[in-house]
C-alpha cells in the first residue's frame, strides 16, 4: 500500500485515489524565461519518480503540469530581447523540455500553457466576484478577499491574527487599493508595462496572476477535487495556500486530497543565487562531463522531504554507482553460464519486495535502493551458479525497477560483428587443437577491438569492453 506525506495533515497517510486504479495529479511547472538550474530541477524529478512509480504499480496516471509563460519576469525579459512573448518562452519553453528528456523525465500527459487556458482563468475569477470573495480595485486588478475566507491559510499553519496591514512597509502605492494587505491578486489589471499582452473581460483588460493559473488548468484538467498536487516547499505558501483559497471558494468543493512538497536544495551549503554564481544548469554540469544519470541519481538518493546540498564533487561518486548498474547488466549479458540457481525466484520476489516497500513509504528511495543493491551483491556472490536464463530474469527485475529509477546506463552494444565471431570460432578451433600460438594471438587480435575473451567449462564467453 502506498502511503504519503500529506502536506495538509501534516502526517503519513495511506493513498487512496479517487477514482479505483486511476490517479490523476499535478505539479507547479516552470517559469519558462530563463534556462532551469538544477534547483529547479529537483522539483521535476521528483514529480517524475512519482509519475513513474505509480504506473510501475499499474495505476492509470493523468500527471498535468503548466507552463508559466505570462507574468512580470518573462514580459520584462521578452522586452530585453526584443522579442515578442510567445516567442521568448517558446524558446525556454523548448529548452526546458529537453532538459527534462536528459534527465529522463516523462512528458507529463498535459502540459498547458497558461496563455492559453485565459479562459479557464476568467470563469474561476468570475464564479469569486460573483460570491463576494472577489473585489475590484480602480486600477483593474482583481483581489481575492482572504478574510472572507475562514480556512484560509490551513495547510501553510497561517495565524490569520498575526497578518497586520503592511506589516513589512512595502506595499507599493497600488496595493494600498487592496483592502487587506495580504489579499492576493487573482487578476491584474492591464498596464504599458504589458504591452499587447492582455485579454478582455467582462471585468476590464489585463492578464492573470500566477496562483490562478494552477487552480483553474488543474480543474480543467482533472478535475476538482483531484488526487494529488506536487510542488517545492516553498510554494506552499503562498502559492499553494492561495491556490486552496481560491479554488475552494469558487467551486464550493475541497480542491485536492493529498500535497506533496520536496525540500530545499542548497549548492555547497549555500543558498542558490546567481550572485554565488551556483545556479548551474544541466548544460554546464554535462558539459564538465557529467552524465545525465549521475546528475538525476544526485536527485533520488535521498528522499524527497529531507534538504539536499548539491555538491559537484558528489557527481563523480554518482557515476561510479551507474557504472556498477552498467557493469552488473553487461556481466549478467555476457557471462551467465551456470547451470541454475535454485534459489533465484526466492531472491528476485524478495528484492522486489523491499524495493516496494520502500517506496511504498512515502517514497523512500533510499531503501528501495539500498535493497537494489543487496541484491546485486548477493547475485554476484551467486554467479557461477546463473544459467542463461536466470541472468535473463535478473535482467529483466532490473529493467523494471529502472522504468522508476530511470539511472542505468543505456546498455553498450552487445553484439559482435561477423568477423569478431569468426575469430572466435578459428581461437576455439586453434585451443582444440592445442596451437597455443595461435589462439594467443586471434585472443590479442579481439582485445584489440574491444572483445575480451574467457574461457569456461563449457566453452569461450566474451564481453565488449
Ligand atoms: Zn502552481
């Protein structure tokens, strides 16, 4: 069974979707105006280890998330570059998608982009102002009125008494329209700033502001409530506490059941900013050489709750851990040749176990690893005894414990030329007839070409090193 911090209750709870065999989730998606950093990334490999483990448990899987491509950041930095909107987070938008497919993250099912989904956004906004949790200010912004709202700020442990009118001093000459500080906008009201970004409604022209963006995609998508909402911690609030508020009056209905929330990442034990000029993003790290799976492996060690420190120096002990994977997949490929390990099925139902188990709590990859390579251990002590067909077993529990990982190496190309097995073949003619001489040398001639021979009881094995 698998069971799940639920932010909202603070505790571990057993999930259960709402719809049997089916789970429908979302996940806050980038800002697409600048290339991601690996701090973003954590985030999205996250949600992908969840995508991933829940299809590996057989659920049918809805995983929606947005693309933010209007706000004050990416019109600010479309004007820089003197491109238009659409074309300045097309290109980010792009660039974060093949950042994803590096680190073997899944394509979500649906990824919308807010620009697209206004309307979406005009009916929530709309459904707010009509029931009076909503107000108009003169500029034309749109404010959800959160004392209106008495679970407000729940999940997030708000002391709705401890918020006074600006406290911190700086509000800017707009939001003293607002009629409590810390009301949020829903809707803000067009200004030269936006340029020819803006949409009409009954309500005035303008653009959406970010919290309403996931309530009204996610509805539109999977409905309200659904299954399970993704984020960083940080977002919890206010981004996830005002998204509640809103979607929750509107429609009357809880919004979702279960929050999930990964921790923080710092780099070197330092907060990430661009001024410490630790903000590195996938290219800079591949381009110091690192693998795409030592990178998503420094994710998924540990588990999601618990704060990571990014070290690079920790890369280079990644990769020798995706070398064992490499290694054990291509020896288990090439050299079984035993002649039956009658305690296989035992060991394979019990690795398959405990890697259940442990991400069945709460997606503690650390154990579901951990029994990863207990069991790699214990085969490799076992592996004269493997015929070819518990290797293709092991091969295969492997396999599938990756389509949830997703860290193996793509194998090495495992097949020899003609030629390579016809010098194989003249080795073990010239052995059988004992020319030594001979059998060195077409020994040597495969070396060469990357081919090691072995020689067994019952006959040449080989391996592309
Ligand atoms: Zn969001």
């Amino acid at each position: 069974m698998l069971t799940i911090y639920n932010t909202a209750n603070h505790r571990k709870e057993v999930f259960k979707p709402i719809h049997e065999g089916e789970v429908r989730f979302y996940g806050c998606g980038p800002t697409i105006y600048n290339y991601a950093h690996i701090g973003n990334m954590r985030a999205f490999v996250f949600y992908d280890l969840l995508n991933r483990y829940l299809r590996y448990k057989g659920y049918k899987v809805t995983f929606c998330m947005n693309l933010t491509d209007i706000d004050d950041k990416t019109i600010r930095d479309s004007k820089k570059a003197g491109k238009k909107l659409r074309e300045f987070t097309d290109f980010y938008g792009a660039e974060f998608m093949k950042d994803c497919q590096t680190l073997h993250i899944q394509k979500p099912d649906i990824v919308p982009r807010a620009t697209e989904e206004v309307p979406a956004m005009i009916e929530l906004i709309q459904n707010l102002l009509d029931k009076g949790y909503a107000y108009k200010t003169e500029k034309g912004d749109v404010y959800f009125k959160i004392n209106k709202d008495p679970n407000y700020g729940q999940m997030a442990g708000i002391d709705m008494s401890s918020l006074r009118f600006n406290a911190d001093g700086r509000l800017t000459a707009d939001e003293y329209e607002k009629e409590n500080a810390q009301d949020f906008a829903v809707w803000k009201g067009w200004d030269e700033q936006d340029g020819d970004n803006f949409w009409e409604t009954p309500w005035g022209k303008g653009r959406p502001g970010w919290h309403i963006e996931c309530s009204a995609m996610s509805k539109k998508y999977l409905g309200q409530p659904f299954d399970i909402h993704m984020g960083g911690v940080d977002l919890i609030f206010p981004h996830h506490t005002n998204e509640i508020a809103q979607s929750e009056c509107a429609y009357g209905t809880k919004y979702v059941n279960y929050w999930m929330h990964n921790e923080h990442i710092t780099v070197n034990g330092q907060k990430m900013s661009k001024s410490l000029g630790n903000c590195f993003t996938l290219n800079e790290l591949l381009a110091k050489g690192y693998s795409a799976e030592a990178i998503r492996y420094e994710f998924i060690k540990a588990h999601y709750r618990q704060k990571m420190d990014f070290q690079e120096s920790a890369l280079s002990g990644n990769q020798s851990v995706i070398d064992k994977f490499g290694n054990f997949l291509t020896r288990l490929q090439n050299e079984a040749n035993g002649a039956g390990w009658s305690d296989l099925q035992a060991v394979l139902n019990q690795v398959q176990e405990a890697f259940e188990k442990g991400m069945d709590d709460d997606l503690n990859t650390s154990i579901a690893l951990a029994a990863v390579f207990d069991f790699m251990t214990n085969v490799n002590k076992n592996f004269e005894k493997l015929s070819r067909e518990d290797a293709d077993k092991v091969i295969k529990v492997m396999k599938k414990f990756d389509t949830v990982l997703a860290v193996f190496p793509e194998s090495k190309q495992q097949s020899l030329t003609p030629e390579q097995e016809a010098l194989i073949q003249r080795r073990q003619e010239a052995r059988l007839a004992k020319d030594w001489a001979t059998a060195d040398n077409l020994k040597k001639q495969l070396l060469d070409q990357g081919v090691e021979v072995k020689d067994t009881p019952t006959g040449p094995v080989w391996k592309i090193i």
